[in-house]
C-alpha cells in the first residue's frame, strides 16, 4: 500500500478554497459587544402557585387512610382487651388457687402456684410494668409520635379496658387497675412530650 493513497486525501480538500460567511471583526469590538451594563439575575415573583399533589384531595385515598387509622384503634381496644383479661385472669387464678387451697377444693403443685406468683409480680410477664409497656410499645407502633394520634390511641385504650371489665363481668383485680392507671400516665407523657420516661 502506497503512503500517497492515504496523503492524498488533504491533497484533495486543498484544491476546494476555503469560503468565509461573514466578514471577521477585530477582537476589541468584540470584547465591547459582549460586555454588558448589567450583570445581574432579576428575580420577577410569579403569580401562579404550584399546583398541590392532589393526595389529600382523592376520595378513595382519604377513605382508605381512614379505613386503615380505624383498624388499627380497633386492633389497639382488643389487644387492651385481651391483654387485661389475660392479665386478670392470671392474678384471679393466683388468688383463687390459694382460696381453693385453703378449702381444700383443689390440690395445685407448688410449681403452678410459684409460676402464677411469678407472673404477675412486678417484673413478672403479666406484671404492671410489662403489661403496660408493650400496650404503649403497640399503640407508638401505631401513631408514632404524633400526639393527636397517640390521643386517640388513649381513646382506644381506655375502650378496651371497658370492654375487658364488661367481659369480665364487673371490675378487675387491684393488677388491672394498677397496670391502668400506669398505662394512662405514659399515655399523657408521650402526649405532653415527654418521652423519657416512658422508654424502657
């Protein structure tokens, strides 16, 4: 292969003359023109407001929210409910047992009474702070932080204590109440803000 073949391309542009669109201004008169007076960005306010995402304005959107904040309070009143009737339950068995006990009406193993005992002591499972904790750790789990929410969190809660004293069929033990007035007080703390004590 011949170096001419591959040379002999410029060779061939060459023969073209070059044309010129417009006429070359020396570069004084262009640095004139291209300065401006006023250098600056002018800010011109807009009358229009951006138009809003149209979330809360949907129906079907509000109505399934609404749907979904009234699950979750029923879903708060029956574990208040359960979770008292359970608790009450469980402090009834270990006042009953030793009634039965004492009248000779049933034998129950030591371990039973023990286990009973255990469970609703202070730090026991069914005890006023374990009880009234996870009620508190279910409805932030629902509301979070917001304290219009956490408020009728309290509401629900307070239904399902009337719900578990109706299926108790009067008023609950002094463990119930305790855990009650317990469950009312860090309601009012997370409500008011203060949140540091009701951590645990």
């Amino acid at each position: 292969m011949s170096v001419n073949g591959i040379t002999g391309a410029s060779d061939l542009y060459s023969a073209y003359p070059a044309q010129s669109t417009a006429p070359t201004k020396p570069a004084e008169e262009t640095a004139k023109e291209t300065k401006a007076e006023d250098v600056g960005v002018v800010y011109e306010k807009s009358e229009s407001t951006p138009a809003s995402s149209g979330i809360y304005a949907k129906p079907d959107v509000v109505a399934r929210l609404k749907a979904d904040a009234e699950s979750r309070t029923a879903q708060l009143q029956s574990l208040v409910e359960k979770l008292i009737s359970q608790q009450a339950g469980t402090a009834e068995k270990a006042g009953s047992i030793w009634d039965m006990l004492r009248t000779g009406q049933v034998e129950v193993d030591p371990e039973t009474r023990a286990q009973a005992q255990k469970d609703i002591a202070e730090d026991g499972y069914w005890g006023v702070k374990q009880t009234s904790d996870r009620i508190i750790e279910f409805a932030q789990a629902l509301a979070g932080d917001d304290p219009e929410k956490l408020a009728k969190m309290k509401d629900a809660f307070l239904e399902g204590y009337k719900q578990a004293e109706k299926t108790w069929g009067g008023e609950l033990p002094e463990i119930s109440k305790q855990t009650y007035d317990a469950v009312l007080d860090k309601f009012d703390k997370l409500i008011n803000g203060d949140v540091t004590e009701t951590q645990a």
